[in-house]
C-alpha cells in the first residue's frame, strides 16, 4: 500500500460519459476537491472503467471511490465497472484500498443492497459529506477506518441508525460555474449552463422518491441564481441555461428569472414542470426560448385516481394548456403511469380517450403528442412503499391498449423487467445487494435471475404482493418525513 503522497480520489459515475456530465454532483464535487483539497481527483463512468478521464490511472490506484447511485439498476453497472478494475466487489472480502463510498438518491433511500459492495453509504446532501471529507482527506490512504469515522453524521454502514442530513439554505451550498464539457460529447440535454435552482419538490405526489428524499423544499434566491448564470454563461460554448428543479415554478421567483433569460438574450431550457404550476402566459415566456418540447406528467387523466396519488387531473384545465401549448409550436411529450392503487378498467380507458382527442388535435396542428408508459414502481419513504408491483401480464396487456388505441409510433414504455429489477433493489436487503452483483458479473436476463436466486436462496416474489412495515430492510435510514408516511402507508 502506497504510504504518502497525495490522498487520491475518484469520482464514479457508473453510467455513461455523457450522463455524469449531466448530473450536476459531478461537477459540484470534481471543483470542490480539486479547489478545497490537496488531493488527486479524477473521473470514471461505464464509458472509461479502468482509466481515468485526467489522469489515465487505473481505478484500483485510488484511495477513495466516490460514487453517485441515483438509480437502484446503478448497483449493477457499479459491479461490473468494479470487476473491469480488477477490485474485489464484496465489501466484507475488500482487505485492500479502494474506500468504496456511496451516495445517490437510490442508495440513500435503501443503502442496503448498496452495502455488499460498499463500505458505507451517505445519506445526505452531497454537499455536506464534500466539506466533511475535505477536512478527514489526511487520514488516506492510511486510516480508511478512522476516515470513515470521521465523516459523522449521515454515514451508514449498516449498524446505527442514521438521520438524513441536509443543507438548510441552497445559497450557501456550492454550485461550480465552470462545469466539465467535452469536445466529443454534450450533456444530454445539450450545451449551456446547468444549473439547479431548487431541490425537494412541495408537492409530495405518494409515490415520488425524489420529493420524499430530498425534502424539504429549498430554493436559491433569484440574485444567487442570476450571479451564478451570469459567471457560468463565461465558460460554455452556446449562451443557453438549462434548469434544474423538480417543479421549477414552484419557486416564487422563477418568472422574474425567465424574464431576465428573455431580456438578456439568453436561451434556456425546462427539463422537467408539474403541468398544474404552469400558466397559459407562461408558455409566451417559454416559447421564446429555442425549447421546443413540453414534458408533462399527469399519470393519470382520470380525477379520482389522480387525486389519490397528489396530482389532481382536471381535464379543461389540461386540455386548454395543452391545445395552447401545440398552438405556440410546442410538441408534447406525456408521462402516465399504469399499476396505481386503485386503478380500475375505467380509469385507464378515461386516459385513453383524453390523450385520444389531444392527439387529434395535435394532428390538425402538424405537432406531435408521444406516450411513455410506466409502472408504479414502490420506492422507500413514500407512502405506496409497501405497494405491490404490477404484474407483468397486466402491465404489457395495458400498455398493448395504449399503443393500439393512440398508435404503435406515438407510445414508448420501460420494459416490465427493469421496473421489476428496480423494485427488487429498491425494496430489497443485503442479500438482493448479492443477487445484484452476481447477476452483473453473469449478466442480466430473466433466466439468471431464476437461476442465481435459487442458487443464493434469494427470495424475489416480495416486490409483486403487499407487504408489511415489517419488511423494510431501510428502516434504520431515517428521513424527515418518515413519521408521518409510515402512519400513510399503513
Ligand atoms: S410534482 Fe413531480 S417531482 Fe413533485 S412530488 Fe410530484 S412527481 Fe415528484
């Protein structure tokens, strides 16, 4: 083991090049170490696994993994990025370096799965563990226990309970200006300024992880938002801002800060917007940028049904919004999610019929309206976490509807299996964390997963039934708002 020089770390994104250069922590951490620390950081994802992108170590030369696991399916491609390296992927079995830290909207919400290959996972704002391991850096690449230690609060490594920890106030968080571009690939939703505005959504829909794990909403103000845009535009090729906020118009000053974009010529983009926030005078405001697509996501367009999982659907409202959307040239690309509780025969044909008549009238208009169907997938902390799965017979029998009722080319829809695989990891214990590592090495197909479960002993028929509090191998991951969902998915 090497004893001196610089503390080495690597930022792992197991996903493509491309998607880490769109996740924000990646730019937030590679700038915070490398201006606030001594130590060597360098960059990996699926699409360089044994090489970094700055330096061309390898990544078992590293003290220190850093890895963001926002989505359960990451465990896997964690794996088999970790195998490519030649480093031991059972945390138990790891005698030698590399630390193997975890961060992550998935891997915060239920770390266990997460543990067979990690060390310890963060639960918390990314934010807060960067200031913590900046000040600890000098207890590597000797002290890996001490390290660990010192980072405090908002570690787990699957003995104490841990609380969630989080930045109070978005303003005084970092946020990098000069963010990480490539000559050969953009971020996925093209070249300008990421910034994120907010985190934490108000609106709690029951089956929304991001909202319950990243509660409470906070919001930067509008003269941080502006300083940092008008420093970030210096160091980007188009003069173009790309929002990020789970419901950007929740915050009380964002149409001041479109205006602004529109009086200062810079062009922007609104990834994602609660259709219900959104005003018919807004979509002026939008229309002026080069954005030419609406994602909206009712889930359901039946009332009932929608208001029982927080996002009340009225159809005028909708439609009228809608209709004036395509009018301005918008095309629109809706989000529904089959599998609710409660959903009953009626509720999914009621969507049908709206997205029926909203496609015709996009026709008329030469614009485009396009589906994408997903489960209901459960996820910890929020109140259908104990929801089963739909079938998967069910699941294709309704999405088949859809593509026959509004066209083949208009609906797209996440395979059953992944949905499936998702849930397992999301819901499932220590030992789903080995089912997930063997299944990467082997690779991922439905016969492997029969095969390596029964192999393991693992059960896997949990995520299809409904289940009881009992079964929450995250329970000693404590969220704000824990107390109050427990008492709503019961
Ligand atoms: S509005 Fe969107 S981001 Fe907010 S809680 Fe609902 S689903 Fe989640």
């Amino acid at each position: 083991m090497r004893t001196s020089g610089r503390p080495r770390i690597a930022l792992v994104y197991p996903s493509t090049y491309q998607a880490s250069i769109t996740n924000l922590f990646t730019h937030i951490a590679y700038y915070f170490l490398v201006e606030k620390s001594d130590a060597l950081v360098d960059r990996f994802t699926l699409d360089n696994p044994s090489e970094g992108a700055i330096t061309s170590r390898k990544l078992h030369e590293f003290d220190l993994l850093l890895v963001s696991a926002n989505y359960e399916l990451d465990l896997l491609y964690l794996s088999k990025l970790l195998d490519r390296s030649g480093i031991e992927l059972s945390s138990n079995k790891r005698r030698k370096k590399p630390i193997i830290l975890v961060g992550g909207l998935a891997a915060m919400a239920n770390p266990e799965p997460f543990l067979e290959v990690a060390d310890a996972c963060y639960v918390g704002d990314g934010e807060i563990l960067l200031e913590k391991l900046a000040r600890s850096l000098s207890l590597l690449p000797d002290k890996p226990a001490d390290f660990l230690e010192s980072l405090g609060e908002g570690l787990y490594t699957g003995e104490a309970t841990t609380e969630k920890v989080y930045v109070e106030d978005l303003n005084d968080a970092p946020h990098p200006t000069a963010e990480i571009r490539s000559k050969n690939v953009e971020p996925v939703y093209g070249e300008g300024f990421y910034i994120e505005i907010s985190r934490g959504c108000r609106w709690l829909c029951k089956f929304c992880l991001e909202a319950y794990t990243m509660y409470p909403f906070r919001y930067r103000s509008l003269e941080t938002i502006k300083s940092l845009v008008g420093e970030g535009l210096k160091y980007v090729r188009r003069r173009r801002v790309v929002v990020y906020s789970l419901s950007p118009f929740d915050h009380p000053r964002f149409r001041d800060f479109l205006s602004y974009m529109v009086e200062n010529g810079i062009d922007f983009s609104i990834p994602s917007i609660r259709w219900d926030t959104l005003r018919l005078d807004d979509l002026d405001l939008i229309s002026l940028s080069s954005q030419r697509t609406l994602t909206l996501a009712p889930e359901s367009m039946n009332r009932d049904l929608s208001c029982s999982i927080g996002k009340c659907f009225n159809f005028d409202t909708f439609s009228e919004l809608a209709i004036s959307a395509l009018k301005k040239g918008f095309n629109i690309k809706l989000y529904i999610m089959v599998g609710l509780p409660l959903e009953r025969e009626e509720h999914v044909l009621e969507t049908i019929k709206h997205v029926k008549y909203l496609v015709s009238y996009s026709r008329k208009l030469r614009k485009n309206i396009t589906i994408n169907i997903n489960p209901l997938v459960p996820k910890p902390h929020t109140p259908l976490q104990d929801h089963p799965l739909i079938t998967e017979e069910e699941y294709l029998r309704k999405v088949e509807f859809f593509r026959k009722e509004i066209g083949e080319n208009r609906v797209t829809s996440l395979r059953w299996l992944y949905a499936f695989l998702q849930s397992l990891i999301a819901l499932g214990n220590r030992e789903i964390g080995k089912l997930a590592v063997s299944l990467a090495l082997r690779g991922l197909s439905r016969r492997n997963i029969v095969e390596l479960s029964n192999t393991l002993g693992v059960n896997t028929e949990y995520p299809l039934r409904w289940r009881s509090p009992s079964e929450r191998p995250w329970h000693k991951v404590v969220f704000p708002l824990d107390h109050v969902v427990n008492k709503l998915s019961l």
